[in-house]
C-alpha cells in the first residue's frame, strides 16, 4: 500500500513539472495579418450566427434530435 502512495506521487510530481515545462513554450506565432484574423473572426462569427437562427427554426418546428440535426445541415448548406 505504501508503494502505491509514492507512485501517486510520483506521477503527481512529475505531471506538475511537465505542465510548467509546456506553460513555458514560446506562443504560437500567426503568420495572418490582423486584417486576416479579423475577416476570419467576422466569418465565424457569422457562421455561428446563421447556425444559432437554423437551431431555433428546427426547435420551432418542434422536430426530435436527429430530425433538428438534419435540418440544421441542410439549412446551413441552403443559405
């Protein structure tokens, strides 16, 4: 039993400096200009806009979840 508590430890021990190490790293640097990222986030933001409006249709047409799912699909494919 007593080996057990110093292996948990251990393994504790050795995932909390391994996640220091990582923390570390250099941040990933993006080659985009920010006009790039901010046409990029306008795009994502609409496509979550367009998404949230064809889940409230699916939900107004009171469809169970496979038929909410496929309409979702299709709505996001038509417009």
């Amino acid at each position: 039993m007593l080996r057990i508590g110093y292996f948990l430890l251990l393994i504790l021990i050795v995932g909390l400096a391994a996640g220091r190490v990582l923390a570390e790293e250099q941040p990933f640097s993006s080659s985009l200009t920010p006009q790039q990222i901010m046409a990029k986030e306008k795009a994502v933001a609409e496509h979550a806009e367009k998404r949230a409006e064809c889940r409230k249709q699916a939900k107004e047409n009171k469809l169970g979840w496979l038929g909410r799912r496929k309409f979702v699909h299709e709505c996001m494919a038509a417009k």
